[in-house]
C-alpha cells in the first residue's frame, strides 16, 4: 500500500509542476535608434500624452522624456530616447536624440 502511495504522490507532483506557469521571455533588445527629423511636425504643438507617443514611434525611440525649463537632466547619452523640450506653457520647441 505504501508503495502505491508514494507513486501517487509522485505523479500528482509531477502533474502539478507541468501545470506552472511559464516565466516570460525576455523582450530582444532593442536595436533601434533615434531620428528626430521625423518629429518636425510637432514643434509648437502642446506635449499631451498622444504627441509625447507618436513622437516616441515616429522617432524610433524606446524612450521619451519631456524637459521643461529650468528642470535638471541627466547628460548621459542615450540613442535610443528622444528628448521633447518645452517651453513654459508645455508647448514644444524643439525634439532632439539623446
């Protein structure tokens, strides 16, 4: 009897360590890079959520930060991101990479 117990405590084991989720795959890394001459179309435009997003797909960029005057940024240099500089009333004056 106990060896029966034993064989059923192992195949219900087993089955349940074939019902156990998955971790997720990793994304592949990105690959791409900037290009913020597709982005000239929105200098003088308010930086809502939707232009901040279609700047960031047309641009190719996996990243977009949105820099108002006067606040302190990192200078590091990533080409992935594309940086959306406004002015005081969040209207948009220039898109650069980096």
């Amino acid at each position: 009897m106990s060896r029966f117990v034993e064989t059923l405590l192992l195949a219900s084991g087993l089955t349940l360590a074939a019902c156990a989720p998955m971790p997720p795959q990793p994304s592949p890394p990105y690959t791409g890079q900037c290009d913020a001459s597709k982005a000239t179309w929105a200098v003088g435009k308010a930086a809502t959520a939707d232009v901040v997003e279609r700047i960031r797909v047309e641009t190719n960029s996996q990243v977009a930060r949105v820099i108002k005057p006067g606040q302190p940024v990192t200078m590091d240099y990533l080409a992935a991101r594309v940086n959306i500089n406004v002015n005081e009333r969040n209207a948009i004056i220039s898109v650069t990479c980096g």
